[in-house]
DNA sequence: CTTTTGACCTGACAGC
DNA sequence: TGCTGTCAGGTCAAAA
C-alpha cells in the first residue's frame, strides 16, 4: 500500500484528529514488527500531548512532549483513527490511544512497518539521518540528480528506488515517472544526460504531486473507515499493465525483474 | 566505496 | 478441496 503520496496522505488524514490531544496509554498486541516495539512504549508516552505529526520520507514523525515517535508502514501498513473500544483484527498491532476515547490504530498483515521511540534529535536518527533529498523539495532537480548519478552503473530505476538518493519513490512510482520522462528503467544511472534528468525530475514531482491530489479525496473518510481508495482510483500507465497496449503508442507494455521488482515499460517511448 | 543478495512476514492467487 | 509455488506498494544488513 504505502509510496510517498499514501504516506502523506496518511499523514494529512490523521493530523486533525490527533493534534493537541494527549495520548493516554500505548496498547501494543504483537510488538514484533520490523523492529521489536519498545517494551516500555506505554510509560514513554502516557501523558504526553500530541505536538505535531510530520513525514520524512516514508516515515511518519510524532512529536510530542518529551520523544518522538518514528512510525513506518512497511509494505502493507495503514492507520486509521478508531474508537478505541472497536474490536481489534488480527492484524491491528498497535493503539496509541487517545484522550477522547479514540486511538491511532495500527495495521500491517506483514508486519513490516515500524514503530519507534527517541529523545534524541530525530533526524539524528539512523534510519532518517543518511537519506536523500525530498522529491517535492526545491532543492531536487536535474542539477542534483545528474550530480549524484555521476560514475554510477546501476540502472536508473535501481538508482530512484535508492533512498540515499531521493526518497518516496517506490516501485510503482518508479515504474510510471520512467514511462513519463521516456527513459528505458535499465539504462545505467550514470550515463544519463542532465536533460533527461531535467524530464524525469519534472515527471516525479508531477506525478507524486497528482496522486496526492488523489489520495486526499478520501480524508474525510479516513475515520472509522478504508482511506485507500484514491490509490487505486490512479491510472497506471505502465506499472502492472505487462502484455497490454500503451496508452500512446499501442505496443505492447514489457515486464521484467530488476533486483527482485517487476519493472515494467514501454520499448517504443522509452529508450 | 558500489552493487547485489538475502531477510523479514502474511495473504492472494494460479496451477496441479 | 488442498497443496505448492510465486508474487506483492519497503528497505535494512550482510556479502561480494
């Protein structure tokens, strides 16, 4: 489920309904995620009012009193805003629970998300300090792109997907702003030209930017209910579509696997 | 240093 | 109806 614009999403979603509120007590049903979740969570954050919810990258930033909570989706994560008396599924492994009989209610069937907690300066953190660039940031750009891509042999899908690089473009996202700049995914990062870079960072900000858009036709739903549908709702134009026709020249769409994920493209407008 | 591979975990689905 | 194998939106850690 999460890229960048699930995330922000998200993290949009549950800001108004958490913001100023105190949480009173964390409910942890299964502390085996990516990371174990802290044993002592519920005592570092009782009391503590709710300061301000951030993202950076596809890290979901709690600030509260004293600590910080470091939150990730993984691959099948999502929060919802709960009452916090509402039967929990099997997969709902965390509740921060608030001080109006509501909870922050996490899911993740593959337990691949995190939860996190640091006094520390967070983007000191180890899992946030050494990652690259915001892509919606003005500082991304051709120029930076080209820069850090210089003597590299990765492929350029490889390379986007690397978080020291640029963050929040997963493999969906990848796949589409490829198609977009009308760059073919294996071609080596460092042997692309600062204008296709200049085309492809245009299309990754077009595109997160406008699935964002998306994903926040659903917020006022995100209580008590599924706030995924404006992902779906995105028409790809590559990313799962292998065997169908492109939506600009007709040929047929290709798939194949480059370092464990299926890249898909189009051999006419990509080269 | 860069690049590749393995690991974590569950659920959905195709094929036998 | 099972069973097995493959795949899935992430990304760290270790190996090469």
């Amino acid at each position: 489920m999460p890229e960048l614009p699930e995330v922000e999403t998200t993290c949009r979603g549950l800001a108004p309904h958490c913001i100023g509120r105190h949480l009173v007590t964390a409910l942890v049903r299964n502390a085996q995620l990516r990371w174990p979740v802290p044993a002592d969570l519920a005592q570092q954050v009782a009391g503590q009012a709710i300061l301000s919810l951030t993202r950076r990258a596809k890290y979901l930033i709690v600030t509260l009193q004293r600590g910080t909570l470091i939150l990730h989706l993984g691959m099948s994560g999502s929060l919802r805003i709960m009452d916090s008396n509402s039967p929990a599924g099997v997969h709902d492994h965390v509740d921060l629970v608030l001080d109006n009989g509501t909870c922050i209610r996490l899911r993740d069937p593959r337990r691949f998300g995190a939860v996190l907690w640091t006094q520390s300066d967070v983007l000191r953190h180890p899992l946030l300090e050494n990652l690259g660039l915001e892509p919606l940031s003005d500082t991304f750009d051709a120029h930076y792109l080209h820069g850090c891509s210089r003597g590299r042999k990765v492929s350029i899908k490889t390379f986007l997907m690397d978080s020291h690089v640029v963050v929040g473009v997963g493999n969906i996202y990848a796949n589409e702003a490829l198609f977009h700049a009308g760059i073919r995914p294996t071609t080596p990062a460092g042997r692309l030209s600062r204008t296709r870079y200049a085309r492809l960072t245009t299309a990754i900000r077009a595109i997160l930017a406008r699935a964002i858009e998306a994903g926040g036709s659903t917020l006022r739903d995100f209580v008590n209910s599924a706030g995924e549908a404006g992902y779906f709702q995105q028409q790809y134009m590559v990313y799962g579509r292998s065997g169908e026709s492109c939506r600009v020249c007709a040929g047929s769409i290709k798939h194949m696997r480059q370092g464990q994920r299926s890249t898909f493209y189009c051999p006419h407008c990509q080269t």
